[in-house]
C-alpha cells in the first residue's frame, strides 16, 4: 500500500468521509495511488455514504458534518454530502 492510500484511508476512518479536494491534496503531498487503491477508497468512501443515506445518523458524524458546512464552499461536492448527514440527523431519522 502506498503512503497516499494509507493517509487516505485512516482520515476516511477519523471523520467519517472524504472530498476529491482531500484526495487532490494527499495525492499531492505523498504521490500517485495503484488503480487498485483508487478502487478501494472510492468502494469505501461509497459504502458510508450509502450507509449514510440509509441509516441513523450519530451525533459524531452529525457534529464533524456541520464543521465541514463552515468550511466548504456552498454547493462543493463535499458540502452538499455534508448538509445531507446534517438534514437527516436534524429530521431525527
């Protein structure tokens, strides 16, 4: 496994999802991931985004959900995924 892989998936592990920005910048900073790699991280970071969409929401991922809203641009891929845990924890779904 490479550095970029590695970094990759333990931030997708702490907080829950990952931005194509995150990906730009890791890959970046610590260099290009195997086709395999890119298979697995884009499989994982779907699986909690489906996981997401049709489950509880807990208050982890509704709390690292709203940093993410102060910070992202409106309407980035990132902050629609982000409003989305937030109005499904705010429904009390």
């Amino acid at each position: 496994m490479t550095t970029t892989f590695d970094h990759l998936k333990a931030k997708l592990e702490a907080e829950g999802t990952l931005s194509n920005t995150d990906i730009e910048q890791a890959v970046a900073e610590f260099g290009p991931m195997t086709p395999e790699e890119l298979t697995t991280l884009e499989a994982e970071r779907l699986k909690r985004t489906r996981d997401l969409a049709g489950g509880a929401v807990t208050l982890e991922q509704y709390l690292q959900a709203a940093k993410v809203l102060d910070t992202a641009p409106e309407g980035s891929e990132e902050y629609q995924r982000a409003l989305k845990i937030v109005e499904t924890y705010e429904q009390g779904q």
